[in-house]
C-alpha cells in the first residue's frame, strides 16, 4: 500500500521536472552566454539591476501567488539590504577609520556608532542574510498572530514601507538623506570602474537569481508549499487540522523578505547609487505589479514580468516622464481585471485544452492545471462542482 | 484509552448578550454515536464552534480529562479533536491527495514539510479507499461533487487521527446510497472513537444514531436513546407547535419509529 502512487501525478511530476530543467538550462544559456555576447556594457548592466527587481519578485511570488499575502511593502527590505551594502561600501572607501565622503561634507560629527560594524564585510554580509528576514519574521509573526488579513496587511506593509523612506529622508547625516549614497568606488577589494568587475558583478547577480528560484522551485514542490497554498485558500480549515497558519505564512513572508535584501545588496554595487526613491512604496507597487502581469503563482511569472516591466520603464519613462505610472497602473487594472493568472495563464490555458483534449472531459471541465507549477495560475473560487447536488 | 470523552459542563456562549448555547451539560462517552439535533438557530453549530476552539466559551469542556477551553484552535486539534464544517471546507485548489496528506502531517518535522512528497502515505491511501476517492486522488477538490467533498472532509478527519469527531451536517445534500454508506462508515469510526453528528436529516438519524440530545434556544431539551427523544413530548412541541400530537404527525417530521 504504501508504494501505492497514482500514474498520472507520477507522469505529471516527471514532466513538470522536465519542463522545470530545460527552463534552467535555457535561462541559463541566456544569462551567461547570450546576454554578455549580445549586449554593450551599459545595457548588460541594466539588465543585471532587472535581475536584483527579479529577486525581489520571486519572493513575492512566493508570499503573494502561493501564500496569498498582499506583501506591498517589499522595498523596506530591499532598501535595508541596499542601505547595509551601500554603508559598508562607503566605509571600505574611505579606509580604515576614514569618514565617507558626504559624511564629511554635512557634519562634523564624524560616523555614527551604529555604522562602525559595518566596516566589516563579514557583518555586513551576515547582516544582509539575516535583518531583512528577522524583521519580516517579527512582523509576520505579530500580525498572523493577530489574524491581520488581505487589506490590513497590505496597508501595513505599505505604510511600512512609506515610514522607511520618510526615515531615511529624515537622517541624511547618517543616510544621504533624499540624495541617498552613492559614488562607490570598490567593491570588496575589485573596482567598480573596470568593466571586466561591473560584468563579474552581472554574473553573481544572475548567479544569484537562479539560485533562487531553485531554492523557491523546492518549497513549491514541498510539502510545506502544499500547506502555504492550503493558508492561502483557506487559513481556517488549515487551523482545525492542528497546524498554526501564522507559522507558515511567517516563514515564506521572511523568506520573501530575505530575498528582496539580497537584491538590494546588489543592486547597490551594479547601479550605484540607492536613495529613497528605490524604497518607498512606489517602487514597492512597481515589482508587485511587475509580479502581478508575469503571473503571481508561478515559477517563471514574477521574474519574466518584473524584468518586462522594468525594462518597460526604462524605455518609455525616457519618451514620457510622467506617463509612465499611469501606463503601469492600468497594466496592472488591465491584468486584474481580464487576466488574474497573469501572462503566464494563457500558456496554462493552452495546456488545459490540450488536457481536455485528451483526458477525461468531466473531470478536467474547469481546471487550469498549468505547467511545472502544480497550482492552477487562475483563481476560480467556484463552490460546488454542481454536478450532483 | 477508555478516559477519552467528551463533558460539557455549564458550558456557555453568548454574543453581544445573545445566548447562544445556553449552560449546557453534556457527556459522550467513546464508543458512543451521539446525534445533536434542534431546530434552526438552536446552537448546536456553535456548540461544535466553542469545543473545536473557534468561539470563546464559559464553563467546561473536558475531553481526555483536559479542559479545552481558551486554547487555540490548532492546540485543541492536536489533541485529537477533529471537525467538519456545515458547508464543506476543502482546500479547493489542492488535489484529493494532497487535502489528505496535509490532514495527516500536522505533527511532521519541519524537515519532512521542507522535501517533496513521494508516493502516498499508507494512513493517507487507506482514508482514500475508506471513503472511496482513491479514483479521484489527482483531482482538484474544488471539483469535486458536493457528496465528494463531504467525504473528502471525514477522510480528513480519518487521517488526522482524531479521537473526538464532531461533524456538521455530514449528509446535507447526499443521495440515499451515500448517506447509507456515511452512516455505516460512521458506525465504524464511532467503535473506538467519540463522535457527534450535527443533522437535520431525521431518516438518517433514527437509522445509525446511538443516542441523540436536542438542543433548542441554545439549552438541552431532551435526551436518550432515538426512541426516547421521538416519544418526549417537549420534543414534538419544539418540533411541532404547542398541543397534543397524533403519532402519525410525530412520524412525519421525527421519523417512522415513534
Ligand atoms: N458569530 C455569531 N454572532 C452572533 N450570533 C451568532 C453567531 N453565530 C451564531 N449566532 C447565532 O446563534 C444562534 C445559534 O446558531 P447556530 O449556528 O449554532 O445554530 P444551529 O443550531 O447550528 O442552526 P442550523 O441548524 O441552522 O445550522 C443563532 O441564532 C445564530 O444567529
Ligand atoms: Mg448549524
């Protein structure tokens, strides 16, 4: 009994692995042979501050498409990777006891007690890893505990994000106030104007990314990722079957949370520049609604739509400035609206018809079993199947 | 193993000074196949609510010599309480299989939660042939026929190895056959378990009950075998209107065995 397997979730399973390595070999190929070949230094470089946004978006993918939380406050934690990164590049280049440059320029007090241990790459690193997901883990727990659901989160997270900025305005003798930090001449020991460092930078970036999604690609093939999707659809249910909702969903938020710092961190040395307009909570909508179009609950979605989108940004706020947040807000109403599953469902619907074509039509009427992703990327909310009453 | 029942004591739930179960003292032994029945709105769903966690209560509700009451809801299932729902709550948008398998995990280490599943665990294709879905484990529960997911709910509760079953509305819209099926298969269960089933279904109940208690305006009415409660006046007035009933008229609405 206990080898007792179904054949087609075994068929399917094998299928969704295939699919899932040839999606990695090809992004692959992209990554590290196509892209350095292809493109000058300056767009190479654009596309490696996409890929710090895709981090991001691979953990909302995670938190919002599978654990249905409305994470609208995902720059407070790339901004705390950014800043930890960006303060301990400014240490590193003005030496040892040395005072940072805009430092110097605003205040003679020299630097704040709470910068020092971030003189050290090691504390800085660890602290990049771990405060990012420690204050996810902390607010996750105070608020799922609590039974702060949908919008009340959202509005959380989001005045989170609008208090950090505010924050870091508000201090610019120990943050570069509006301006925020930049001018980063090295880079753990390599310099940041040779080019052949800019493109290692690029490499770890997308390195670091595809690390990622197979990290995210496992929790969703888990067991727990089957139980963050059961938190998702039904929080109760998943309570009277003895498990504690605020648990699960606090660690896929932290894990989010730790993922969006990393792709501050390096966002900082491959841009660099980081200030509050890359924290506050219009760039926090943007990688959500990035997510959103690309397809929140799968794999692929959050990072091919956070790229198009941000790509979309540098090309058209060049030509219209201004027009560019609307364009992104009626995308984003636009894909709401007409399509819930985001871009990636109509590969999913293609699927299905070939499904329905095949397989029993009864049971297959109203599913959207998509690809790899074991979930449907639509959300049908219909009760009862009907067919018997 | 014999401790294990289920006592009510003075147990109460109020709603802004609403009443809804009103100092109620009940016990259910294991091995027992209690019927809670009553009309609409006579708290009997709030009573399942205040044992299972989701409702704050007063007084006592023992079970395994515990007190259950101020725990929170996940505490009281992983002491063996387990609950369905008056419509059914599924998880939609996971497989039959993967209902069950979460049902049946929440004491797993988080390293077990964090790898993939592989093949089925036997306690898991067990509750599957139990309750007949075995067919349909790849099939989304949210499309599931109504019956089929009322099922999918017991299996659930089969496989979290409750020791105390409280189920609401069980049969609500299933065909003859398979509340013959759900009745036998709750006879079994109720073998070495504690179980109580809310119904409104009276056939049902004078078929497979082992003792019944109704409930009405929030209060124990009446209480003993199915016979018992049938033949108790109190109860044909609630469920008739006040005066005297005819046999035949008690028959209609409480079932053929007055
Ligand atoms: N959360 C709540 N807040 C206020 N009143 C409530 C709440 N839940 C239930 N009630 C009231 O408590 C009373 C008992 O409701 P309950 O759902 O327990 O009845 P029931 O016996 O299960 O009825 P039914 O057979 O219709 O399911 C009803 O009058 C109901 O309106
Ligand atoms: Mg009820």
């Amino acid at each position: 009994m206990s080898e007792f397997d179904t054949a087609a979730s075994r068929v399917s399973a094998l299928r969704g692995r295939w699919a899932v390595l040839v999606g990695f070999g090809v992004a692959a190929v992209l990554l590290f042979a196509v892209a350095p070949a292809v493109l000058t230094s300056f767009r190479l470089g654009l596309l490696g501050k996409y890929l710090c946004y895709a981090m991001v978006a691979v953990g909302i993918g995670l938190a919002w498409g599978r654990g249905g939380m409305l994470v609208l406050g995902q720059g407070v934690f790339f901004g705390i990777g950014a800043y930890l990164m960006a303060m301990h590049l400014k240490l590193a280049d003005a030496g040892a006891d040395g005072v940072p440059d805009f430092m110097a320029l605003i205040s003679s007090s020299g630097v704040p007690g709470w910068w020092e241990p971030f003189r050290s790459g090691w504390v800085t690193l660890v602290a990049i890893l771990v405060l990012p997901a420690l204050l996810a883990a902390l607010l996750g727990l105070a608020t799922f505990r609590r039974r702060v659901r949908g919008a009340y989160f959202a509005i959380l997270s989001q005045a989170l994000a609008a208090a950090f900025a505010i924050l870091l305005i508000g201090n610019p003798t120990a943050t570069g106030g509006s301006t925020g930090l930049n001018n980063f001449v090295g880079f753990f020991g390599f310099s940041l104007r040779d080019p052949v460092n800019r493109q290692m930078l690029y490499f770890i970036a997308a390195g670091v990314l595809l690390a990622m999604l197979l990290l995210v690609r496992q929790l969703m093939v888990s067991r727990y990722g089957e139980l963050l999707v059961a938190c998702r659809d039904s929080e109760e249910r998943v309570r009277f079957l003895g498990y504690d909702p605020a648990t699960v969903k606090t660690v896929a938020f932290a894990v989010a949370a730790m993922m969006a710092g990393i792709g501050g961190a390096l966002f900082v040395p491959i841009v660099g520049i980081i200030s509050p307009n890359d924290v506050g909570i219009v760039p926090s909508i943007g990688l959500l609604i990035g997510v959103a179009i690309g397809g929140r609950t799968t794999l692929a979605g959050p990072v091919l739509g956070a790229i198009a989108v941000a790509w979309a940004e540098t090309s058209l706020s060049e030509q219209f400035p201004s027009g560019w947040t609307y364009a992104q807000g009626l995308m984003f109403m636009l894909v709401v609206a007409f399509l819930p599953g985001g871009l990636a469902s109509l590969g999913a619907v293609r699927g299905l018809r070939r499904k329905i074509a095949a397989a029993d039509p009864t049971v297959a009427a109203e599913t959207a079993d998509g690809d790899p992703a074991p979930v449907p990327a639509t959300e049908p909310r219909h009760a009862h199947g009907g067919a018997q009453a | 193993m014999n401790a294990d029942y289920l006592e009510l004591t003075d147990l109460t739930v109020s709603f802004d000074g609403f009443v809804a179960v009103d100092h109620v003292d009940l016990t259910v032994l294991q091995g027992d196949l209690r019927f809670l029945i009553g009309p609409n709105g006579a708290g009997k769903t709030t009573l399942i609510d205040a044992v299972s966690g989701l409702v704050p209560a007063t007084g006592r509700a023992e079970f395994g010599g515990q007190d259950l009451l101020g725990r929170k809801v996940h505490r009281i299932a992983r002491m063996g309480v387990g609950r369905t729902f008056q419509t059914a709550t599924v998880f939609e948008e996971l497989s039959v299989l993967q209902n069950l398998d979460i049902a049946a995990g929440s004491g797993r280490s988080a390293w077990t939660l964090l790898r993939r599943r592989r093949g089925v665990p036997p306690s898991v294709a067990e509750a599957m042939e139990t309750v007949g879905l075995t067919e349909l484990a790849d099939t989304p529960a949210g499309i599931l026929a109504h019956g089929q997911k009322q099922w999918l709910e017991i299996g659930m509760l089969l496989v979290q190895d409750a020791r105390l079953l409280m189920l609401d509305e069980p049969v609500a819209g299933m065909s003859g056959e398979e509340k013959e099926q759900t009745g036998h298969l709750l006879r079994r269960i109720s073998a070495d378990t504690t179980v109580v089933v809310v119904e409104h279904d009276m056939d049902f109940m004078r078929a497979f009950a082992k003792s019944v208690t109704v409930l009405h305006a929030g209060k124990v009415l009446s209480e003993g075998s199915v016979a018992q409660v049938q033949a108790d006046p109190l109860v044909q007035e609630v469920y008739l209107g006040p005066g005297s009933h005819t046999a035949e008229e008690a028959a209609i609405v409480l079932g053929e065995g007055v």
